[in-house]
C-alpha cells in the first residue's frame, strides 16, 4: 500500500508539472511586458539603458521559446524580463535623481562665480579697466539669460542639455574671477609711459 502511495503521489507530482508546462506562461509574460512599459515610463530607456535592453530581450526570447513549445524556458525568460524590467526602473530612478544633483550643484557653482564677478564689477579696481569691465557685465548678463535656459532643460529633465549650457556659462564666467579674487595692486597694473 505504502509503494502504491508513494508511486500515485509521484505521478501526481509529475503530472501537475508537466500540465504546468503544457501551456504558455501568458501570465507571467503579460506581467514582463507591464514592467516594460513601466520602465519605459519611468525613463529607463535612457537612465537604465543596459537593463532595459536585457528586458526587452529576455522578453523576446521568452516568445520565441513559446513559439518552439519550450513553455518552460519561455516562462524562465519572462520571469527574467520581468526581474529586469523591476531593476531598470530602480536604476533609472536613481541616475535620474543623480543627473539632478550634479546639475544643481553646477548651478550653486555658477551662481558663486557670478557673486564673485559681480562683486568685482561693483569694485573700484574694475573702474580702472573699462573694458574688461564691459566685458564681464555682458558676460552676467548673458550667465542670468542661460541660468534659465538650463533650468528649463532641468524641468524637462534634459540633464544632458542643462549641464551643456551650464558648461559654457562657467566657461565664460571663469575668465573674469583672477580679476575678483586678485589682490588689489595686482588688478591694476600701471601702465609704462
């Protein structure tokens, strides 16, 4: 009696495991196409570029295991997808919020340089040289004008773009911050006649 239990009960077991791989794992593969298109909404394509391409082609070889009947490596693929979908969501939030941090500390970084080319402007030492003092005057006011742009291309989240910009901004402003942080006799230097 004992043998015959143990014998039906491995039957059983065989059969529910080979009815469990008699048909398409539809469920698991429309729960990896939703974690796709959850992390295409999130931004992964572009914050989390390895791991949604893993996705996508964990899925792809998911319905091309289906199509060959291997409903068993098809479900292992969309379990796969899926777990690589969650994980390009994670990443693409977390380069996200880094991208943003980096452009807001290029922000405070121009804004500092402004303050210091401004304060020189304001000096006494830049009334000596009326040029150069035009010239950095130009170059705040075109800094205040490109502070907007980048931070529109931050609200569209193009960090790309904002960091562009800002990159440019620094470029200019950083000409003109010897003359801010020059001592005083060396900011102007008198002319030989």
């Amino acid at each position: 009696m004992r043998l015959w239990c143990r014998s039906s009960l491995a039957c059983l077991f065989v059969t529910l495991f080979i009815s469990a791989c008699a048909s398409p794992p539809n469920k698991e593969m429309d729960q990896a196409q939703g974690a796709i298109d959850a992390a295409r909404a999130a931004g992964a394509e572009r914050y989390a570029p390895v791991e949604f391409k893993a996705a996508t082609t964990a899925l792809q070889q998911a319905n091309e295991a289906v199509d060959q009947r291997d409903y068993r490596l098809a479900l292992n693929h969309a379990l796969e997808s899926r777990e690589q979908a969650q994980n390009a969501v994670r990443t693409a939030a977390e380069t996200r919020v880094t991208l943003r941090g980096d452009v807001e500390r290029s922000v405070a970084e121009v804004n500092a340089l402004i303050v210091q080319v401004r304060a020189w402007i304001g000096s006494p030492a830049s009334a000596r040289n009326p040029r150069t003092r035009r010239a950095a005057q130009q170059a705040v006011t075109q800094a205040a004008t490109d502070l907007q742009e980048a931070s529109a291309a931050m609200q569209a989240e193009d960090y790309d773009g904002a960091q562009r910009v800002l990159a440019a901004v620094k470029g200019r402003i950083q000409k003109f911050v010897p003359l801010a942080t020059a001592p005083p006799d060396v900011q102007s230097p008198k002319r030989r006649q």
